[in-house]
C-alpha cells in the first residue's frame, strides 16, 4: 500500500481554486474548504464536470472548517465532498442543509454569524448572506424547485 499524499502546506492569506465551485482559503492560520467537491469527471446531468480537483482531499487533512452553501446539488456538493465533511470539526451551512446532514453541520439563518478562534488568539467570524440562483430561485428554502 501507497503512503498517504503529502498534506498542501498552509500559506496564510491565500485562497486557492481547487476546481468547481470548491475555494481552499488560508486565513489567519485557519484552513478552510468551501462547497467541497473530489468526484472525478462525469455528468450531473443538466452539467458536466470536465476535470478533477486540482487538489484531491487527501491533501487537506488539516481543515479547520468546511462551508457548504447548498448540499442539495451533486455538482456542488459530490460524494467525496460529503465524505470529506464527515472528518472535519466544523461544517456551516444552512439551517436545512445543517438537518439533512447532521454532525459535524452546524446550520446559520440568513445573516447569522459564527465566530472562531484563530490560533493566534484573534477571531474570524463568518456571516451567512441570502443568495440567488441566477434563475432567481432563492436559496432560502421558500422555492419549491430549490430546496436549499
């Protein structure tokens, strides 16, 4: 059997693209991963993801916190990304994301906030804002074709 990857070092204040709508951002020695998706190319059937990560999962071992904006949509949300949640000590999300998914999800309400501890004693606080599908659905559980 194959050693694990090598972890990606940290580079605080830096964000990465990992692919898709997947962000890796190093903030105040935090490391965060947004709407994390690790699937392999394939069809989501009105999309089609072309390429893999740029960085797989198994080189962010160390996350302090995943944020996931809807979970509701294979593209935004795959298989390897949920897996990936399950392992991390903190996932935000929406209130009904956060029922759906269960621990480590913790669920915010349109603009409340959670605030963390950086290791340098200092805090980051993030704030949950509404969004919009560019079809206009609301991403707040009020339409019924997209149940955020």
């Amino acid at each position: 059997m194959g050693s694990p990857p090598p972890r990606l070092p940290r580079h605080d204040g830096s964000a990465m693209v990992v692919g898709g709508p997947t962000t890796l951002l190093d903030l105040g020695g935090l490391r965060i991963v947004s709407d994390p998706t690790f699937d392999t190319p394939r069809s989501y059937g009105h999309l089609t993801k072309a390429e893999g990560p740029a960085v797989t999962e198994g080189r962010l071992t160390d996350v302090d916190l995943v944020l996931v904006s809807h979970d509701n949509h294979a593209d935004n949300f795959d298989d390897r990304g949920r897996a990936f949640t399950s392992t991390a000590p903190l996932l935000l999300t929406t209130t009904g994301g956060a029922k759906r998914l269960g621990s480590p999800a913790e669920g915010l309400a349109a603009w409340d906030t959670h605030s963390l501890r950086r290791p340098d004693g200092g805090e980051l606080t993030v704030t949950a804002v509404p969004a919009r599908f560019s079809d206009g659905a609301c991403c707040t559980g009020k339409r019924r074709r997209h149940r955020c």
